[in-house]
C-alpha cells in the first residue's frame, strides 16, 4: 500500500488529506479559532458528583463542564490493554472516588458537542512515535491491531526488560521496532511528563496543563508510516517543523517531505477540494449506478443503500449482493473520510441467501479494519441493517465544516409554500374574528405570493366572499419562507 499526505498550512486554518493507493481515506481541518482540545490535559475541580449516573462533573475552565464517567476514574484499563479472557475488575461507586471540590487532572477524550460538554478521563495517557505512556499504572499492553501472536509476545518481552515509570501500550507503528526505537520514545515521553507534572503543581484549578501537537505534527506522528511514500505541505516553517520531527523519531522517513511551492492551492493542486466538498453531501454514487445516502442526527447516523441505475444480469439476489458489497467498501471509507462516530446504522439491500449475507459482514469487517479508530459491527439484521460502533473524539467533517441551515435550523426542510398559503387564511381569519368587512395587508415571501395570487387564489376569494375580508399581498425578498405578517 502506498499513503500519501497532503497538508495545507495558513495563518487560519490546517487541513490534511490522506490517499491510500491513490483514494482519498482521511480529511482532517483544524481551526486556529476552534484548535481540537481532544488529548489536552487539565488541572480540573469536581463541580457535582452524581451517584445516580455514576459519572462527576469537572470545570475546566471551558464554556461546559466536563462529563467524567466512573470507568473513567477507577483503575481500570483501556480497551487496547486488555487481552482476550482476562477479566477486567468492576469500578467502585462513583462517591467513593470523588467529591465535589476535590482538584483532579483530566484528559479531554471527545469534543465539546453541540448540547454536551467534553467527555474527560482521569487515565491520562501521552502519545509517542511507538508509544503509549500511561503515567497513572504499571500495565504493558500491545495494539490490538498487531495481530502477529509471535510479534506480539516479542514486543512484551522487550517492553518487560526496559525501565519505565508508568505503563506502556505499543502503538501500531512499533510492529517490528527494536529496543533502541522504543528507548528514544520513552525518553521523550517521560520528560515530556516530568514537565506536565511540575506544570501542574505550579497552577491553580481550573487551568490548561498541556495541549497536544498541532494538526500537521499529529499527522506526521500518527500517519507516517512504512507506507508513506511522499509528505506535501504548503508551508516552509511547517516543512522545517516535521522534518526535525521525523528525523527524531523516523529519521528514514524525512527525506518523503515535500515542500508544495506553487501558488496554485494545495488542495486544488492534487484534486482534494472538490472531493471535500462531496464529502459535506448526503449522497455518494458507486461505480456500478448503486448510491449511498448518509445522514448525521444527534442519536446515531444512518446509512441507506440504494441500487439506484444499476440494472446487473438476471439473477435479482446476486446483482444486490454485488452493490451491497461494493457499498460496504464505501461505507467504510466515508466513515473515515467524514470521520462518522457513535452508532453507525447501514441499511443495506435485504438478501436471502445466508452465504451472501455472512460474505457481507466478512467484507464489511475486513474494510473497517484499515481504520485507525477502533469500530465494532453486528450481523446482518432479519432486514439488512448492520449496526456498527465506530470510536468518536473529535466532531465529524460535516460539524466542523459547517453550521445549521439558518432558513430551516438544520432540520433539512421548511414549511411549502401551500403550508404557509393555509396558515395565513387562518391567521387572517383569527384577527378578523367574524367582525365586519376588514382590509388587511399580508407581507410574505415572493413564492407564498406567488402561490396565493396563482393556484391558491381561491382563498382570497373566498375570504372576500364568505367573510368580507380584503386582503392585499405584498412580496418580501428578505422573509424566511415560513415567515408572514398581518396588519
């Protein structure tokens, strides 16, 4: 596999796009307004604690309290640290751990949401080239992803033979890595602590204790890998920065950067703006005709598979096979892509035979394992549907991109022409109150006009007739199209 990296840097802005084997996977954008506070430690105080919910709110000087589940203060351990059959104790009471006052360091796990404040969690851990520092235990664990048994306990033998304060996971990265690379990392990450420590002990609660690398050195130590074959970014001091970063902790890597010097955008350069801008629509089409409409709600969001203008040969239940198959592919890079997380529901196109339904989940499954955010999926459901979990920490492309439609308040729809058309009639007939014959003056948008002096005229008529009522109507270019006013 090859993986390219594109990086644009402004004064206002960084956005990274990565291709996989020339197909774009991955699109990130980092505001310098709004930078991503996941991964940032806070010196914190517990605001409420409530037992009811298990969970503790913490101020940490943002515009929302942080939510602190108790799995999330107990000395548990992370999903990535737990092995097959090992059994993982049960926290204790929430109100045992915490109380309300009490200076606790958290780490920010998922974004401030649109109606929730951060999720947090007192287990801090710092990210590293091929490591994870956990300062809070003394836990050695191995990514999951690393499916190598042999290359698995070898990593764990030689984590075991190095002095370490706190507890280590080896990140994806370390797959094959020896003993002088993960001697380098940890010296990094453990000074990196000793100063978030005296940090912490200088300031008061609330306060910011450390902030995670900027987007672009994210990616360079998050996605540089032995697939990369080049590193593009726009900007000279950025170029610097990741090359010094690289040749740190990969220096083999450093000579794949390249400094983008055309003054034609980046982006529009290598053909990623307008793939971006397909990325913010509802619809994805399929080679084979077949489509994908992709819905984001606040509860969970829902995949619909259609077969669109794809026709296939005569056998029904082999052609939805095919672009169901196809469309699980491309399920999974949009969930990457528009970085989708919480519940994920794909309703695909119902089949009868059971082979092709488990051919299906085996597809499905083997895409969404090229993912760097851990995901968990079902069966196939009695209808088709698959519901899958996918981790989710920053907001989706589509929440940081853009905001709710102030016409409809991010509903997707307004009210027609013919709803508004009826409800002035009744709004006409409410003031008038079967008094005697009125004038009145109806301001509304051009089409509600449009509507009652055209198709719907009779409604003035009949209010002119029936209730002696005479109304003229007045258009209103700037009026929201549900909008009316009487006088």
């Amino acid at each position: 596999m090859s993986t390219v990296i594109y990086t644009n840097v402004t004064p206002y802005e960084t956005r990274v796009a990565v291709r996989e084997n020339g197909v774009l996977v991955e699109l990130m954008v980092e505001r310098s307004r709004g930078r991503s506070i996941v991964g940032s430690l806070y010196k914190g105080r517990i605001s409420r604690v409530l037992p009811g919910m298990q969970a503790a709110f913490v101020d940490v000087g943002l515009e929302r309290d942080a939510f602190l589940y108790v799995d999330d203060v107990a000395e548990t351990l992370e999903d990535e640290e737990v092995e097959p059959g090992e059994i993982v104790p049960a926290a204790p009471p929430i109100q045992d751990l915490l109380r309300e006052g009490q200076e606790i360091m958290v780490q920010i796990t998922r974004e401030l949401g649109s109606s929730k404040g951060p999720r947090a969690t007192s287990h801090v851990t710092i990210p590293g080239r091929y490591l994870v520092l956990m300062p809070g235990n003394s836990h050695v664990g191995v990514s999951r992803r690393i499916t190598d048994q042999v290359e698995r306990e070898r990593l764990r033998a030689l984590l075991a033979e190095i002095p370490h304060t706190g507890g280590v996971i080896v990140r994806t990265a370390g797959e094959g890595r020896e003993r002088a690379d993960f001697l380098a990392d940890l010296a990094v990450l453990e000074s990196m602590w000793r100063h978030i420590e005296s940090r912490a002990a200088e300031v008061g609660a609330p306060c910011l204790v450390h902030r995670d690398l900027d987007l672009a050195l994210r990616a360079a130590r998050d996605l540089s890998g032995p697939t990369l074959s080049e590193f593009w970014i726009d900007d000279t001091d950025g170029y610097q920065r990741i090359v010094e970063f690289l040749d740190r902790v990969q220096p083999e890597l450093t000579s794949k950067v390249k400094l983008y010097r055309r003054q034609l955008d980046i982006f529009d350069a290598f053909g990623i703006a307008a793939e971006l801008d397909q990325a913010l629509q509802p619809k994805v089409w399929l080679r084979s005709g077949g489509s994908l409409v992709i819905e984001q709600t606040e509860a969970l969001v829902a995949i619909d598979v259609n077969t669109g203008r794809y026709v296939g040969g005569a056998d029904l239940e082999d052609t939805v096979f095919r672009i169901n198959v196809e469309a699980a592919r491309e399920v999974a890079r949009q969930l990457r892509l528009r970085n989708l997380g919480g519940i994920v529901v794909v309703d695909f196109i119902d089949m009868e035979d059971e082979g092709h339904r488990e051919a299906l989940l085996a597809e499905f499954t083997t895409a969404l394992a090229r993912d760097r955010a851990r995901s968990l999926a079902g069966p196939v459901g009695p209808f088709g549907l698959i519901q899958l979990t996918r981790k989710r920490t920053e907001r989706s492309l589509e929440r940081a991109l853009t905001q709710p439609c102030p016409t409809c308040e991010g509903l997707g729809r307004v009210k027609s022409p013919e709803t508004v058309c009826l409800e002035i009639r009744r709004a006409l007939l409410r003031e008038a109150g079967g008094g005697e014959a009125i004038e009145f003056a109806v301001r509304a948008h051009p089409e509600v006009v449009r509507m009652l002096s055209g198709e719907l005229r009779g409604i003035l008529v009949e209010l002119k007739e029936r209730h002696g009522l005479t109304v003229r109507t007045l258009e209103a270019p700037d009026f929201h199209p549900a909008r009316f006013e009487v006088d």
